[in-house]
C-alpha cells in the first residue's frame, strides 16, 4: 500500500512505501538561491507544511543536485539521520550533517538503508549541467517513478522497467520550463512528456510535481518561458492524463 503528502505546492512529498516512510526533496523553509541571489533566487508562494506537522520518516531522498531539491537550511533543522542523494552532494551533506548517514545513488541500491524498499537510477544522458535524472522507488509490491524534471527512456530504462511492479504513480512537472541555452536550456519539458511516459509506463495514477508558480528574482527568471499546465477541468477532460490525474491541491494524506 502507498500512502503519499504534499508537504510544499512545488517538489516536496512524503511517501509511505508499505511501512517505510521517505521525505522526498524537502524544502519547507527560507528561499532557493542557485549560485548567486542575483543570478536566481526563488521562494514559495504558498506557505509549505510546518515542520510540527511534518510526519515522522525514516530517510531523506534527494533527487537532483540543485538547491530547490537539496535544500541545506530545511536538512539542518529536520536533521534527518539517513539521507540518500546524488554523488555530487556528499561533500557538502557530510558538512552540513556530519552525524547523519550518506548514501549516494547509483543505478541500483537494495534494500537501501537495510529498509525495505530498493531505488534505482535512471541517469540522463546529457553531458553537461543543467542534468535531470529519474528514480524509481518499489519494494517488489508497489513503485513509484519520479521524474522531477521529464525524462526520456531509453531501450535500457526499458529492460529495467520489465523487471519490476506495475507503478502505482508517477510524479513529474506538468509545466513546460525553458530558459536559453546558455542558461540551460529546457529544465522541464511539458505536458506532451507526461502523456509519453504514460503511455511508457502506464501508473495507476500520475500527478503534477515541481510546477509552483514560485516568488522569483534575477536573471533567471527574466529569461525564463514557462508554458503553464491547463487547469484541473481541462487535465480531467485530457484522453490520456485525465483518468490518471491526482489533483494534489492540500496537504492532506492520499492512499493509493
């Protein structure tokens, strides 16, 4: 069973694997700033869930490296005692949380943590940063696939997907988010990647991640191209989303 919270209006969730609870990219406090808060600085439009009413968990998974996924200031004040993340963030996790566990990512981990559930690493085969990659989380019985950012799947990611449960939801961005090349490119690629993966993957359910209109200053943002999702209505009346979308519009807990 799959138990799941909207803990902000942007990327942050906890997921109740079948007993084993993971925060998922928790940012519930201050701002995003990427390099410089004159190059981008980003905070929540709509205020997260407070950490009294934040759910006990076992882990911390972080999905990507940037600081809206890796957020410091919120890590230090839950001070989770087991974190599993990109490679890329071991330095400055064991920094700023030198008594919490570690765990970098890399294509398969089981039983992570000696808890019951394995992820797997879906790497992008882009080069050069900006980089979005996917994971799964499953336990054998259920799965989820977070692709925080899109992704396209390849033949491999394909094999991968044989070998493993039905999913029971897929989390992705709805928006399309593009900034010029030179800044990075497309950061989220739209609604016509939701309706691919679904058709890849075929979830039980799929709902809407990272896609907040979020306070934003800076250079990013003043270049920044966002087609926006089409409203709830219009999702439900889509042939391919609507009989699989999960609104997600509180902080209340679902069961799927």
């Amino acid at each position: 069973m799959v138990k799941i919270q909207r803990l902000n209006m942007d990327n942050s969730w906890w997921v109740d694997l079948n007993g084993v609870k993971i925060l998922i990219d928790p940012w519930l406090v201050g701002t995003e700033v990427d390099y410089f808060g004159w190059f981008n600085t980003q905070w929540h439009r709509t205020k997260p869930i407070s950490l009294d009413d934040l759910p006990d968990f076992d882990l911390v998974l972080i999905t990507q490296k940037y600081p809206d996924h890796f957020h410091k200031e919120t890590l230090q004040l839950i001070q989770p005692k087991l974190i599993v993340g990109p490679k890329s963030i071991g330095k400055s996790m064991n920094k700023i949380l030198p008594s919490s566990q570690f765990i970098p990512f890399d294509r398969k981990i089981k039983n992570v943590g000696e808890l019951s559930f394995n992820l797997h690493h879906l790497p992008t085969k882009r080069k050069i940063d900006p980089i979005y990659d996917a994971l799964i989380i499953e336990d054998g019985k259920n799965a989820i696939f977070l692709a925080t950012h899109g992704f396209a799947l390849d033949e491999k990611n394909q094999e991968l997907l044989s070998e493993l449960p039905d999913f029971d939801l897929l989390l992705t961005p709805f928006n399309r988010y593009k900034l010029p090349v030179f800044l990075g490119g497309e950061v989220a690629p739209g609604i016509k990647s939701v309706e691919k993966l679904i058709h890849e993957l075929d979830p039980k359910f799929v709902a809407a991640t990272h896609d907040e209109d979020k306070h934003a200053k800076g250079i990013v943002s003043k270049f920044a191209k966002i087609d926006w999702s089409p409203n709830k209505d219009v999702l439900k009346e889509n042939p391919i989303i609507g009989p699989k979308y999960l609104a997600f519009e509180n902080y209340q807990i679902q069961t799927l």
